[in-house]
C-alpha cells in the first residue's frame, strides 16, 4: 500500500478504465487502420480520374483529424490518469519495465498527430505526389505506435518465463525484448491488424453515410469501404486459435470449460463474452450485407450508427475477455489485480500487510476497540478488495456475502488465504495477505457491513458503551 486507494462507488474504478478504454479503442485503432485507408481511396480516385471521390475524401479527412488527433488524443491521456489511480504498482511496473518502449511510442505519435494534420491541410496545397507520401507517412507511424503498444498489452497476460526469472531484482530491462516479443505477442498483433482494418470501415460507413447530396459518390464509397470488413471476418477465427493456442493452460482452460459444458448450461464468464462476439459479428454480417450491398445509395446515418455500436459491443468484449483471461493478475505471474506482487505474499502474511503503509494510522495487535477493528479492517478491505469490487454496485461485496454470519465470513477469508489448488476462488481471486489479527479485522469489517447490528463488532460496541455507562452511574 505504497499508494492512497480510489474508491469509485457503484462502478468501481475497474469500469472508469474500462469505460475510457472502449472509447478510446474504438478511435485508436480506426486511426490505425483509417490512416490507410484514406492513402490507399486517394490513390484510387487519382487512378481512376475520380476527382468526386477526392472531394469526399477530403471531407473524411476531417472527420478522421477530429475523431483521432481530438477524441482519440484526449481519451489516450484520460486512460493514463485511470490507470494510474486505479492500479499505480501495476502502471509503474509497465512504466520502468518498457521506458525505452514508451519513449518511441510517443515519437511516433507525435509523427501521427503532425502528419494527420498535414495530410487534411494540405488538400489541393501540394502535388498529389507529395499529398500521398504524408499519408503514407502517417500510415506507417500509426501502425508503430500498434506495434509498440500490443507487445506491452500483451506482456501483461504472457509476460514469459526469461521476464519472470528476473522480475523484483532489478535487473528487469535485461529482459526488454524477451518481454516484448512474448509468447501472444504475434497473434496478437495481426488479430488488431485485423480490427483496426474493420473498423477504418465502419466508421468510413458511417462518414458516408449522410452524403444524400451525391448518391452515385454515396453508393460507390459506402460498396468499397464494406469491403473492409472482409479481411476481418475471414481471418479473424484463425487468427483467435492462434491466439488460444498462445495462450498458458490455465488461462485457455476457462474458455475451454465453457465451451464443454454449454450442454449443462455451466458457461464461463469467458465463453458468454466468447459467444456474443461470435453472436454480434454475424449480426454485422448481416446488416452490411442487406443494407449495403444490397442498395448502398440506401444506407442510412442511423444504420451506420448501428454498426458502429454492434462494432463497440465486440470491441467491449474482447478487452474484457482480455482481461478476464489474466485473473487473478494485472501481469500475470507476478502482480495480483489488487497490485499485490506475487512475492511479497509470504512476507506480508508474517509480516503484516498494513505494516508499511503510509495511509493506515498505526493500531496495535488484538486491540478490543471496536473503532480501531474497524478501521483496520476498512484498511484491509480498501486495499485487498475494492480493486476489483464496490460495496453494493458491480460485483458488490454486501451481496456476495448476503446470508452468512461472521463465522461464515471468517472460513471464506480463511480459504482466500490458504489458497489452496482445490479452491474455488483461486482461478479468478488474489490471494489474502495479512497477519492472522488483519484478517479477523477484515472479518469483523466485512460481517459490520452486512449484518450491521447482528454482527460481532456491533454487539462488542454496545458491551463497551454498557460498560462505559456503567462507569459513569
């Protein structure tokens, strides 16, 4: 607990990253494949002598340069302030571990946001020869940035064996490329090749789709930005086995249980995400097939829109699938999703978790105060529990542990801390630190919070406000 903790109530801090991220995705890697996209419709049109393409295409740039170097910009920034409230060890780790990493992304960002801008400024202000070199120039610094960013992405779920032979020492950087290139860091790469182609268009479908004015311009870009989505849809399976077959045992047999019990109906959260990506593709199938190359002069803005959103709720899906995969860590291996690193787990349990902290007030051992219990208890449970659950919104606690009385909720925590391989828990939940006295604090907490004055706590508070009237009288 080297940080303060951000409570987020209802949502969870989890979901504010997540919120921003899908957002963000959505723009970032349209900006990827959009870059392009648009160098390759303008070679076309100058092929082809299609000088309406050309004024459309320069309206489209606009739309990008707002979209990517605006939204996607902004959301990029909103990501890393999250991340850093919600799971600064993990954040900081990435940070030491891929600084040269890091430093490169952002120069090729710089490119990306500079020649975007040069490339929609420049319409008609420079040879076509010059115009299409900073298009290719854009494409190419966008598609680093990608390169960059996947292998940090992936690191977190494989970060590989060299990595993690290395890892706490001090001698991580030694292991930089080992990192980088890990083992799903490939088939990772080509499956957002593969969105980022998608999604350059979708929202081309979406740009095009209010230009009423010019329906022969309309229904010509609208049938060649569809056509987008065919490289996805045929390679994306292959490319999500390959992915799987990447992926450590431990994580691919969550999918795998689901996927063998769907008779039973005994699905994993991982196989219904699995399912409504696969459910929501042929939606997109179908609607760009009827509505597009069926009489794409028809496409409407709100049919456009309908993609796009069919388009978030796969994207939505796939990061949380993502993130699903690597529970009970953020970096898998070494750092618990509560930023509880792997290692440390034995000293703190002798130790003591809270013994370090710089936000807890100092509270002696088997102290009877309920006051002091309790506070350390909400200590414990701030920094073991809240990452990944609120208290009566998304995966709230209070629910969780409706029912059971406080010596129920002491044997689940003694679970969660004996984590044993048969345990139920270990698959998805961190191990609980602490010494045997925080974690009865953590239980006395947790059993006041759901019982109130049934709890043990509650009738410990009244026996001292009785034996204090008594002192009085």
């Amino acid at each position: 607990m080297n940080y303060p903790f951000w409570d987020v109530p209802v949502i969870g801090s989890g979901w504010v990253i997540g919120l921003i991220s899908i957002f963000h995705v959505l723009i970032s890697q349209f900006a990827v494949g959009g870059g392009l996209y648009l160098v390759l419709a303008e070679r076309k049109a100058l092929r082809e002598n299609r000088l309406d393409w050309l004024a459309r295409l320069k309206n489209h740039s606009r739309f990008f340069l707002i979209m990517t170097n605006v939204f996607g910009a902004t959301s990029g920034v909103g990501i890393w302030f999250a991340i850093g409230l919600a799971h600064p060890e993990s954040t900081s780790t990435l940070i030491h571990n891929f600084v040269f990493g890091w430093a490169m992304e952002w120069v090729f960002f710089i490119v990306e946001l500079s020649s975007a801008a040069v490339y929609y400024y420049s319409w008609n202000k420079i040879s076509h020869e010059a115009h299409q070199r900073v298009g290719w120039l854009y494409a190419f610094s966008s598609f680093c940035t990608l390169v960059i960013i996947n292998g940090i992405l992936s690191f977190m779920l494989t970060p590989g064996e060299a990595w993690l032979a290395v890892a706490g020492t001090g001698q991580e950087a030694s292991q930089f490329w080992s990192a980088f290139f890990n083992p799903t860091y490939f088939p990772s790469l080509f499956l957002r090749i593969l969105v980022c182609i998608s999604l350059a268009g979708i929202w081309s479908l979406v740009s095009y789709s209010r230009l009423d004015h010019d329906v022969k311009a309309k229904g010509e870009l609208i049938t060649w930005s569809s056509k987008w989505l065919i490289p996805s849809f045929v390679a994306t399976p292959f490319a999500f086995l390959w992915y799987l077959a990447s992926v450590p045992e431990v994580n691919r047999s969550l999918l795998e249980l689901g996927i063998s019990t769907i008779g039973s109906g005994a699905f994993t959260q991982v196989t219904r995400i699995a399912l409504v990506m696969v459910m929501t593709s042929a939606t997109i199938v179908g609607v760009v097939y009827f509505f597009v190359r069926k009489a794409p002069q028809d496409f409407a803005f709100g049919h456009g829109l309908a993609v796009l959103f069919l388009a978030a709720v796969i994207t939505a899906s796939g990061e949380y699938a993502r993130e699903m995969l690597r529970k009970p860590y953020v970096i898998a291996q070494h750092m618990y999703s509560n930023g509880i690193r792997k290692s440390e787990v034995a000293q703190m349990s002798q130790k003591g978790y809270l013994q370090k902290s710089m936000w807890v007030r100092p509270v002696a051992d088997n102290s009877n105060e309920p006051e002091l219990i309790l506070s350390k208890g909400e200590a414990m449970y701030r920094g073991q529990c809240l990452n990944c659950h609120t208290s009566t919104g998304y995966r709230s606690l209070t629910k969780f542990l409706s029912g059971r009385d406080h010596q129920s909720i002491t044997n689940l925590l003694q679970t969660l801390h004996e984590y044993k391989d048969d345990s139920p828990y270990k698959k998805y939940m961190p191990q609980l630190v602490g010494t045997p006295d925080e974690i009865a604090a953590l239980s006395d907490y947790l059993d006041y919070k759901v019982n109130k004055e049934k709890s043990r706590i509650a009738a410990l508070m009244r026996t001292h406000e009785n034996q204090k009237v008594a002192q009085v009288e």
